[in-house]
C-alpha cells in the first residue's frame, strides 16, 4: 500500500516519511505542499469523523498538540502568526491543518483564508514538499516536537 492511500496508519507503521513527531493524540506530518514553508498537518492516532467524535480529554489533548505543532512552526520559519484550521470537507476524518502565515504575503492575501490561494499552489511540483529544499526545515520541526516533555 502507498502511504498516502492512509496516512493515519502509515504513520502508525512508520512508513509515512511526513511524520515529525508522535504526539500524544496523533502525528504531526510536513505538508505535502510548502508553498507556505512550515505547513504542517495533525493526524489523529485513530480515525474518527470530527472533533467531536473524540471525548472531551481526548479533543483537548487534540487541540493542544495542534497548538504545540504552531509553537514548532513560529520557532523554526518565523512566520507572522500562525492559522488552525480543522475542514474534514475533502478528506473525511479527522485532521488539523497548520498554516504559517508570513509578513511577504501580499496583505489582501494574508486576511483571507489559504484556501483560496491558487490551486496551483496545492498540485505543482515546484510548490511539493522535497528533502532537498525542506529537509533542513523538517529536520529542526522533528527536533523541536522531539525536544519537548509535553
């Protein structure tokens, strides 16, 4: 199986080369995409629908770890602030989007959601993730998550 054909348990087997980090409610993964450098995503440790499948310390515990992926991204890529986001739209369970937002962004840009960035954005190999331009960056988010008693 391709890991991407479920990221949730080819990141419990340890074959999703994305993974940063196990947390404590999931798996913190690069952004196939870094259009945005340090754009990170949250996977669950098990599939669910929506947040509010989880119980309430297990939301928390969720919630929290998206933030603390945050903390990673404005330590390494010092972006302006940092934007949540939980859809489950495109992809039906569970799972936080992470999206540094930084002061190069045009400021029409930098107020509306990421959403609505070109699509190209999303699909174009020169905007995907390679080891040769992010691995340093992904390397110093592992370190950071990897660092920290949470």
């Amino acid at each position: 199986m391709n890991w991407k054909e479920n990221r949730i348990e080819s990141a419990k087997n340890g074959t999703n080369p994305m993974v940063l980090a196990e947390l404590k409610s999931g798996y913190a993964v690069i952004g196939d995409t870094q259009f945005l450098p340090g754009y990170c995503v949250l996977l669950p440790k098990r599939e669910v629908f929506s947040l509010n499948d989880l119980a309430v310390p297990e939301r928390s515990q969720f919630l929290t770890d998206m933030s603390l992926i945050g903390d990673a991204i404005l330590k390494v890529c010092h972006p302006l602030r940092v934007n949540y986001d939980l859809l489950g739209n495109a992809d039906a369970f569970l799972h936080a989007h992470i999206f540094p937002r930084y002061e190069w962004e045009s400021e029409e840009r930098r107020k509306k959601p990421v959403w609505l960035y070109d699509s190209s954005n999303w699909f174009d190999d020169d905007k995907q993730f390679s080891e040769e331009k992010h691995g340093k960056m992904k390397k110093e988010l592992a370190s950071y998550l990897s660092d920290r008693t949470f």
